[in-house]
C-alpha cells in the first residue's frame, strides 16, 4: 500500500509514491505503468520529493534514512543518514540542488543534493529551533525558494533563511500539531498551514504575528492542502473523509464534499 506520493509537472505528469514495504515507485500518470522500482531502504518509506525538473528524487524512511536517486535510471546516488527517528517529510531546492528533511527528532537538516557535486550526500547544517524538539510534520518552500517554512507537534512554525539556515520568525496560531503545509504559488511571502485542531491558516510574513485568513470547517484533523492560486481558491482534506473548497482571500467555504469513506490521509492537484 502506498503511504506517500508525490506528483512532477504537468507537461510530463508523473508520479512517485513511497510505500511501507520500503520501496519508492516511479509512475506514468498518463498510462497508469510503473517505471522504475525504486529498492534500497530498509523501512518503511514515509517521505518523498521530486526537483521542479522531476528529474530527481529525494525519499525518507522510518529509520531516518534518505535517499537522492536519478529518475532517468533509477540509480540511489546518495544516501543519506543522521536524523534519529523518522523523516516525516522531504523538500528539494532546484536553484541550489539542496534537499531538505524534518523529522521525529525536531531537526530541520539540509544537504547537498547536487549530483554534479563531491559533496554529494553531505549534511549542510542542522537546525534546531522548535520548541523542546518537538516531532517536525511538514515542511515547504516559498515559492522562490528564498525560504523554508517547517510546522511541528506544538503547533510552531519557523520561517528559516534557506541559505543561512538562520531562523527568522516564529507563528503561532494552532493548538494542536501542524499536520501540512503548502506555498501559494507567484507568493513570496505567503503560505497556507493546517492543523490536527481542524483549522488551516494563510500567512503573510509581512505580518507574522496572526494568520491572514483563518479557515474553519473540517471535523476532524487536516491532512492535505493544495493552492490554485488563478482562481484563488484553496483545496483541502481531511480525516473526516471530505475535500473542501475555499475562497482564499476570505475564508469561505465554497464546497464540501463527502469523498470517501475512509479518513483521507494526502491530497494532490495537478494545475
């Protein structure tokens, strides 16, 4: 069964799942064909990012491994080791081939992810930063990849120089841990967050000290967010089997509908 996915452009519509059987896959979207089976982890596999180019990959496992593997070949180019506990989410900068992890151990590490480099492989730094070491969840990019965002089970989130690694501003708002988090695409500043409190929240870190806009709706926790940014609208999931639509400059909900009957655990749009 496949815990985690993760989805390339749209012009080549490819997919990349992880599974608790400790394999990654690699997808044809159109056709439905797997590509590449990806080996090598020794637990289960519960983090994966694609480069914007979706010609890299980056997955995470239960034990605290990653792995950098070459989408062309399905060559494991890198392997990647010093989180103690699981990688709970990936993020793959493509100006300065970096991928970023966050884990069980309240780290935030970045690492030399260029294939092209002799330091292929390399731990950059480590930040801590999250109140107590509390378990990081989710991790995303502005989307000119100036910043990291990092949520945790505090309900923290740190905005952190993705050059310097330095810690620029902290935001608080959720009561319960910060489950996703997603940029607002041609945005620099802002970025939406979600909640085991049942809440999401956009954020503009012009004005970090509350959410812009604060969405309410969902009866059990967050669990996927997606922004389509020409339409202003925001996509959400959660554990109470619904996807919902939302205006994202005022907070109204403009659908809610009843997807499954199982808790939705991930969400993805293409577009």
């Amino acid at each position: 069964e496949n815990d985690r996915l993760q989805c390339g452009s749209r012009q080549r519509m490819m997919l990349v799942t992880g599974s608790a059987d400790g394999t990654a896959r690699y997808w044809d979207a159109f056709s439905g064909d797997m590509q590449l089976l990806l080996e090598g982890h020794r637990a289960s596999v519960t983090a994966v990012a694609l480069d914007n180019a979706g010609d890299v990959c980056a997955t995470g496992d239960q034990s605290g491994a990653i792995r950098v593997w070459t989408l062309q070949t399905g060559v494991c180019e890198a392997s990647m080791t010093g989180h103690k506990g699981s990688i709970n989410d990936l993020a793959m900068l493509s100006h300065s081939h970096r991928t970023i992890s966050v884990g069980d151990d309240g780290t935030v590490r970045f690492w030399n992810s260029d294939l092209a480099s002799s330091g292929l492989g390399k731990e950059l730094f480590t930040l801590h930063g999250h109140t107590d070491d509390q378990a990081v969840a989710s991790v995303v990019l502005s989307s000119d990849e100036s910043r990291v965002f990092s949520g945790a089970q505090d309900g923290e989130i740190i905005a952190w120089g993705q050059l310097s690694g330095e810690k620029q501003l902290v935001m608080r708002f959720h009561t319960a841990p910060v489950s996703v988090l997603c940029a607002v695409p041609q945005s620099y500043d802002q970025f939406v967050s979600g909640s085991h409190d049942r809440s999401l929240a956009l954020w503009d870190v012009a004005r970090p000290q509350r959410p812009t806009v604060i969405f309410r709706g969902h009866t059990a926790p967050v669990s996927g967010a997606h922004v389509d940014r020409r339409r202003s609208r925001l996509i959400t999931c959660a554990q109470d089997a619904s996807v919902r639509v939302w205006d994202l400059t005022t907070g109204g909900k403009l659908l809610a509908v009843p997807v499954s009957p199982q808790p939705l655990s991930l969400l993805h749009c293409v577009g």
